[in-house]
C-alpha cells in the first residue's frame, strides 16, 4: 500500500495533480482504496492535452461541406414495400437490436435522479423508459419476436437505473436474456487550471464521456458479443430522451440492407433555416454532422430545385448501425469535444464549493463524429410529429420540454 502511494505520489507530481491526496488521510480505508485505484486508472497524459485544448481557439474551418443525399419516408412511391418486405423479414428472424442511451446527466431538465425514470405527466404516469418499452413490445409482437433491448447508463445513474427496472418488473422484458445494462466510459473533470477535480465524496470528480463513448463501451462491456451470440446484425441506437422514438422500422432497415451501407439514420426537416440543430452533410466527401455554427447564413437557407434545404436533415440520435461499423468504430478513439459546466468540488481545505456559474471543463465525445468511418450511409427522412419529441429542456424554457412532449406524444397516440 505505502509503495503503490509513493509510486502515485510521483506520477501527480509529474502532472501537477498533488492536490488529489490532499483529503486522502481523512478517508475510510475503503475510500482511500478507490481513490488510490482512480487515481492509477487516469490516462494523465490524455488529460494534459485535453487541457491544452481549452485554450485554443475553435480551428479555422477549412473542411469542404457539401450536402448529404437523403430519401423521404414518403416519397419513396412503390419502393416504399419493397424495403419495407426486406426489413420485416430481417425483424422476424431476429436481427434486430435496440440500444437506448441514457447515461445522459439531464442537466437542462434539472431532474434529480436518471432522465429514463422521469414521468413526463402522461395520465398513465409512465416513466420515459416505460414509453419507450411498449413501443419495443408492441414492435416486437408484430414480427413475432422480443427485440433484444440494451441500455446504457453511466456510473452516475447505473444503480439506481436498475433499481427502477427492477421495482417494475423490467417491465416484462428479462434481464440478461433480452434486457441487458452497461455502463459507459467517463473521464475527470478539471478546473479552468487543469487541476482535477475532487467531488463531494473526497473522491475523483467524474463525469460521462458523451454519447460517442457508446461505441467503445458497447465493445468493452462484451453487449457486442452477446449480441453476436444472439443472432443480431443491426442495432438501432437512440436516445432516452425522445418519447416517440421508433426503434423498430422495417423501412429504415430493409434501405440500409438494399443499398448495402452500414449504417442508416433518420432526419427531419428542420423547423426552419435558422434552427439551432445538427445536420448531415458531407465533410471532405465523408457523411458527417455539422452544428448550425458550422455553416453560414447563406448555406443554411440554400435550396435545391425543388425547394427543399439543401442542408435541412437534423439529425436527431435515430441511428441504425450493421455490428461490424460498432466493431470497428469502437476501436477508434473519437475527438473529445469541451463543455463548460458547473460542479460541485472539494477545495484545498476539504471544504465543499457549490459554483453559481460555470467552473469545470467536462469532455465529451459525439456519437456522430464516428460517421466519417464508413463511405456512405443513408438518411431518412421522417415525420417530425411522428418520431420525434424530445425532452430536453424544464418546462419554463417552453421547447422540447416535458409539456411539449407530452402534447405530441398524445397527438400522435390520439389520447385525449
Ligand atoms: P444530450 O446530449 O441531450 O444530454 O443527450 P443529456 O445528458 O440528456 O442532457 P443535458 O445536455 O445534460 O441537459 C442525448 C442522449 O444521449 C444520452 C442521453 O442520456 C440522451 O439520451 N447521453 C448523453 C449518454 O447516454 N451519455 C452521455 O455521456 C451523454
């Protein structure tokens, strides 16, 4: 134990992290093993650069955009059964898949406790997890099969998303059979110094490391394995956080197979040219996602012939991928990109800080940054008010919120 303290004690003093002892001797035995095992297991290295690039300025942009092919749901005329049929028999013979990312912090919806759980005040009182549930097993009866159903949480969230499946009976799906859980990557958060930060439990302030960590954690946990062993060859990804999700579509899938791309996504049209979301685009002729700060004024309102946007497929995290793109862009490592948050710490003196503003730089990597792996892909467009209700924000911002949510979710299921 003095050895492995010593052996820490010279790597922090490499990286300027002495600090991270400074409470050490007032922690439980237990404590000071996880913190001293924390500790051994940061990639300092990593962290040393990611720092260095919070001070950079944002890169000149010099990638050449170019707009991304896409096919509307509803244009498809006759070909509209043809994909249809090829997808519902992959469903049948149970290639599918869903995995539901919820590892999220839901800091914009200042929920306490994990955004899966949350009741988005639906008569039924049914959590997000529960909304998305009945649409997989609804799915799943019509094919004849129980879509096999992953869901990933962080270390923040895992318990007590799990004691929530459990005090509802998993919902009838099965754990470990058809239900399975992992856990995703996280990273330590720093001060605007570079100092690591320790949390309120005197141990290393961690934080998610976004959704474009799904890839490398659906890998390391062994989910793709077992997805293997059960015969799946596409996986559906989404988030928890869109109450009309369609993770079953027999469309989307039979697109991906016919044209034989590995992976296969859903758009919709933004609201109009100025709103604030991603869209797909080409990136030095590779699929991508640009945020709306990356194009300019005149992109985001050019048309093409038929009058439709030329950069107007938001991308809203409905994402079909074939197990070998998950294999394969689970062992890059993707771009971490920086978010200013605030963060409850442990100061020098042990004392608890509660910032009113922003203090801490968090990491994040984005599940579409991977999409410049593949050669193509396809985009699909679909109805906003048939797929797409999300909840993000607290009902006092007025979007994507949990009244927003609910109006449509009851549009759309026709409940009064
Ligand atoms: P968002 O990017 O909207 O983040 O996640 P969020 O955590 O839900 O909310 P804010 O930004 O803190 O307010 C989109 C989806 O990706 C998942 C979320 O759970 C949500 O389903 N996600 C996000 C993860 O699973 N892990 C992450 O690290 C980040």
């Amino acid at each position: 134990m003095e050895k492995k303290l010593e052996e820490i004690r010279s790597i922090l003093k490499k990286y300027n992290q002495e600090h991270l002892l400074n409470g050490y001797d007032k922690l439980t035995e237990e404590k000071k093993q996880e913190l001293l095992k924390e500790i051994s297991e940061i990639d300092f290295e990593l962290i040393h650069q990611l720092y260095l690039t919070t001070n950079k300025q944002k890169e000149n942009n010099t990638s050449e955009i170019t707009p991304m092919d896409y096919l509307d749901k509803y244009k498809l005329g006759e070909k509209y059964k043809y994909y249809e049929s090829i997808g519902k028999k992959a469903i049948q013979e149970g290639k599918l898949a869903a995995v539901t990312m919820a590892g999220g912090q839901g800091t914009r919806l200042g929920y306490d406790g994990p955004k899966g759980t949350y009741d988005i005040g639906l008569d039924s009182h049914k959590s997000l997890f529960e909304l998305l549930c009945d649409n997989l097993k609804e799915e799943g009866k019509k094919y004849g099969v129980v879509i096999p159903w992953f869901i990933m949480t962080s270390k923040e969230n895992n318990k007590q998303t799990i004691e929530f499946f459990e005090k509802n009976k998993f919902f009838g799906y099965q754990r470990n059979k058809n239900l399975f859980f992992f856990i995703q990557g996280e990273l330590p958060m720093i001060d605007t110094e570079g100092k690591i930060l320790i949390g309120e439990d005197g141990l290393i302030k961690m934080a998610a490391d976004g959704h474009g960590g799904i890839y490398e954690s659906l890998v390391k946990s062994g989910m793709v394995e077992e997805m293997k062993h059960l015969g799946v060859e596409w996986i559906f990804i989404g988030g928890v956080d869109n109450c009309l999700v369609k993770m079953v579509d027999p469309v989307l899938m039979g697109i991906a197979i016919d044209k034989k791309v590995t992976v296969a996504c859903k758009s919709v049209v933004k609201a109009n040219p100025q709103e604030k979301v991603g869209v797909f685009c080409k990136k030095n002729g590779r699929p991508n996602v640009i945020e709306y700060s990356e194009i300019t004024e005149d992109m985001a309102e050019q048309c093409d012939e038929n009058g439709e946007l030329l950069y107007g497929e938001s991308h809203i995290l409905c994402n079909l991928f074939n197990i070998e793109a998950i294999e394969r862009m689970g062992q890059n490592p993707l771009p971490y990109h920086i978010a200013y948050k605030k963060a409850k710490y442990l100061d020098e003196n042990g004392e608890l800080i509660e910032p009113d503003s922003p203090n801490a730089y968090k990491f994040e990597a984005f599940l579409f940054d991977a999409f410049g792996e593949v050669d193509d892909m396809a985009v699909l467009r679909v109805k906003r008010e048939e797929e797409f209700a999300p909840v993000k924000n607290a009902d006092s911002v007025g979007v994507d919120c949990p009244r927003t949510a609910r109006e449509l979710y009851k549009k759309f299921y026709k409940i009064d």
